[in-house]
C-alpha cells in the first residue's frame, strides 16, 4: 500500500510537470535599455530608449514561435532617474543632443546598413529638420546659439559643421572627439598627416586654430557650462575622467576619477555632475557622478 501511495504521487509529480512544460503561456518579459544620455538646459537627462519585449514560445516541451520586439523612443526624465516619459517614437537607438538655449533636441541613428539621419526636434517632439547621411555619427553637439550642428562620421572620421536645417555642411577636420556646446571655440581632437592625433582649440567663428594641447592626446570632450575655461574629458589612451583648462594648455589635466568603463561622458548646466553611458559597453546604462570624482551611481 506505501509503494502504491508513492507511485501515485510521483505520477501526480510527472503530470503537472509536463502540463507545466508543454502547455507554455506566451508570457512576455519587457527590458528598457537606455542609450546616450545628455543633460537639457533645466537639468534633465534626455537619451534614445529601446524598450524590448520578448515573448516566450508555447506549445510542445522546448517551446515554439517566441518573437522579440523593439519599440524605440526619445525620452526624458529628470536628474535622479524618476518621472520618465517617451517624446516621440524614433527609427533606432540614437546618440542625442540638446540645444544648450532648450529649444530643441537632435538625435542620429542608422536607418539602413549604409544610411543614417540627423533628426532635429522640438521640444514637443515635433520634427523640425532631417539630413540624411550614408555613415554612421560617432558625436553629435550643438553650437551655443542652436544655430548649427557639428557632426563626426564613423570609419572616415570626418567631422562636418551644418546649419540646424541641414544647409551649409563644411568639413571642419578628421578627428574623432570635439566639444562645441558653451562659448564660441571648438575642442577638437585633430587627425595629422602621420594618423596620430593631437587636441587643439579652434575658434568657432572662423574656424581657425588658435592652439594645440601637447599633454592630452584625445578622448570625449565637454565644456563646463559654469565656467568655459574649463573642459572635462574622458581620455581615449589612458584611463579615467580628467579636467583641463583651456587657459592653461601646457598644464597637467587633473584626474577626477580613475575608471576607464565610463564613456559617452556629458557635463550638468551647474557644472557638478557628470552623465555617462556603462560601465556595459553596450551602452544600455546610465550612470551620475560628481565631478569632483566622488558618489558615483547607477541611475538607469
């Protein structure tokens, strides 16, 4: 009788374990991935969003038919991380500007394999302006009057100064890193002859060059906002997030955190905290820091 209760309930056992397994349900699990942050005039953060939902297959053991879905979106939120809301939908995940007087926002992102797009937008998320491009923007920025887009292309590096309507394009240079977001000059990570780099400062109004900083090679620029001598940066060939002062071009840049998992770095309006994308190198995270290198924090 002991044996027979036992293969009785090791059967109930097998039964709902294979009803378990073999019915499935369709269930649906929803991630958000957050991609180049950058701070708007007010102090809030706006950055491209993916928000994926995978929905799990059904049928026979293993399952069948599961599908994954991409929804992408330009979105706000403010500086903590809380009261996030979508603006518009948009064509991919996207590297995202705002204008430094509030006005608008541009975003740039792949619409094809060879094709991509700067889009400019109001604040509401109505469109404004399209330049369409046949290679991938590796930096995006705006000028202090939001008159003009300053844009680096992938692969060619590039770098191309345009109206905020898309009219107008000049090469400014090949480089990869520049800033041109407060005052008038440009920081500019400049491509030489022999392929290696220097960091010079170009003015913005004629684009000439004005000088060239010896002891920074290159990296991610930002101007401060509350003081434009200042430029914070994340150095492309050693490690860390530095500051350097444009009026003292021969002086050591000074160490502000040693980390080199942060990237995509963007300075606040107030000049005390420092946005930046990872340390997931596929950029799906948003992380806050004190620009004086301490209270580093997820906030996405």
């Amino acid at each position: 009788m002991k044996n027979r209760l036992i293969l009785m309930f090791l059967g109930f056992v097998l039964l709902f374990s294979v009803a378990g397994i073999g019915g499935g349900c369709g269930e649906s699990i929803t991630t958000n991935f957050y991609y180049y942050p950058d701070w708007t005039p007010d102090g809030k953060i706006i950055c491209s969003k993916n928000k994926q939902v995978k929905t799990q297959g059904t049928g026979a053991i293993g399952g069948s038919g599961g599908s994954v879905s991409n929804y992408y979106t330009l979105t706000i939120m403010d500086a903590d991380g809380s009261n996030e809301r979508d603006i518009r939908g948009i064509e991919n995940s996207a590297k995202v500007a705002a204008s430094p007087l509030g006005n608008y926002y541009a975003y740039s992102c792949r619409t094809s394999a060879t094709n991509s797009i700067i889009k400019v937008v109001n604040t509401s998320g109505t469109e404004i302006s399209t330049i369409n491009l046949t290679s991938e923007v590796s930096i995006l920025d705006w000028s202090s009057d939001e008159g003009e887009l300053i844009y680096g292309l992938f692969g060619t590096a590039e770098v191309y100064i345009v109206n905020r309507d898309g009219a107008n394009k000049r090469l400014l240079g090949n480089g990869y890193g520049f800033s041109w977001r407060y005052g008038k000059n440009i920081v500019f990570e400049k491509r030489l002859p022999s392929l290696a780099y220097e960091v010079v400062l170009i003015d913005g109004t004629n684009y000439s060059e004005l000088f060239a900083y010896p002891k920074i090679q290159g990296g991610e620029f930002n101007i401060s906002k509350s003081n434009t001598d200042e430029v914070f940066y994340r150095g492309a060939y050693e490690s860390g997030i530095k500051k350097f002062l444009l009026s003292s071009p021969e002086a050591d840049p000074v160490l502000l955190i040693n980390r080199n998992d942060l990237w995509n770095i963007k300075l606040s309006q107030d000049g005390q905290k420092i946005l930046a994308s990872g340390p997931n190198t596929s950029g799906v995270e948003i992380w806050l820091i004190n620009t004086n290198g301490t209270s580093l924090k997820e906030i996405r």
